[in-house]
C-alpha cells in the first residue's frame, strides 16, 4: 500500500494553526477528510485509506483538534 503524505505540498507550516477543525467522511474502503483553520477555510483535502494504519499515517502529526465524523449510511438488509 502506497504510504500517505498529508505534508508534501506545503509542509508543516498547516498544522501550527491554533485551532484546527477536521471533518472526516468515512467509507468503506476510502474516506476523505478536510482540514480548516479557525476562519473555516479550507487549508487541505485529502483522502485515506478506512484502516487504522490509514488513519494514524494522516493523523498522528495534527495536534488536538476538533473532529466531526459523518458515515456512509449502512443498507437494510
């Protein structure tokens, strides 16, 4: 699985924001998630794979931040 790099266009500099919110779209295979700053501008959209390894590659370099989670609604049946 190709590694996921949420810093290779602009670097470090997105996550020293103050207060950060992420919203995070999850799916089954692949979810997408957005990052904006205390404006609520959009400063990055991504996507990853729905995987723990997905998540904390993406993750674990944001500091604490407000997260809202939305999911693919699961069919009857």
């Amino acid at each position: 699985m190709k590694q996921i790099s949420t810093v290779a266009k602009r670097g470090n500099e997105i996550f020293k924001e103050p207060k950060l919110t992420i919203g995070l779209d999850l799916r089954d295979r692949i979810s997408h998630y957005c990052i904006l700053d205390e404006a609520d501008n959009v400063i990055l959209e991504h996507s990853l794979p729905t995987t723990s390894k997905g998540s904390h590659q993406v993750f674990c370099r944001i500091p604490r931040s407000r997260i809202a989670l939305e999911r693919e609604p699961i069919p009857p049946g």
